[in-house]
C-alpha cells in the first residue's frame, strides 16, 4: 500500500493520539466515503442533464416548489434532531 503524509492541526493530531484512533483505517473510510458521495452526485448531474434534454428545464414555479419543499424537510428534520 502506498505511503502518504497527511498533516492535521496539532490538537486534532493530540486528540486522536491520545484516544488511540485508528487514524489511517479512518482516513481511508473518509476518503472513500467522499469518493462515493461525489460518483453518486455525477450520477444526479448526469440523470438532471438527461432529463432536461428530455422534458425540459424546470420554470420558475417549479423551482420554488422544489425549494419550498426542500425547506419543509430540512425544518422536519431540525425539529425531530432538535
């Protein structure tokens, strides 16, 4: 397996150390993790890009339906976590 250096903040390196954190099996969760956050968003762009081609882009009143919607689950959401 390849070697790399990754630099922390000296007091997030303390904490970590000092708990026994199995730093590089976290990085490597992390990483991938990030890797398959950003293939699923490229899927969602690409799946958009196809549908827009197909039916159109959203008007405006759409958009503020989506958005309205968006914010009615993110204030749910605030609530149940809060």
């Amino acid at each position: 397996m390849p070697y790399i250096e990754v630099f922390l903040p000296n007091d997030l390196l303390e904490v970590a150390l000092s708990r026994d954190l199995p730093l590089s099996e976290m990085l490597q969760v992390t990483v991938r993790a990030v890797v398959e956050r950003e293939k699923s968003r490229e899927g969602l762009e690409e799946y958009i890009r196809e549908l827009e081609a197909e039916i159109g882009s959203p008007t405006e009143e759409q958009n503020a339906r989506a958005a309205a919607i968006v914010r009615n689950i993110q204030m749910h959401q605030l609530q149940q976590a809060g």
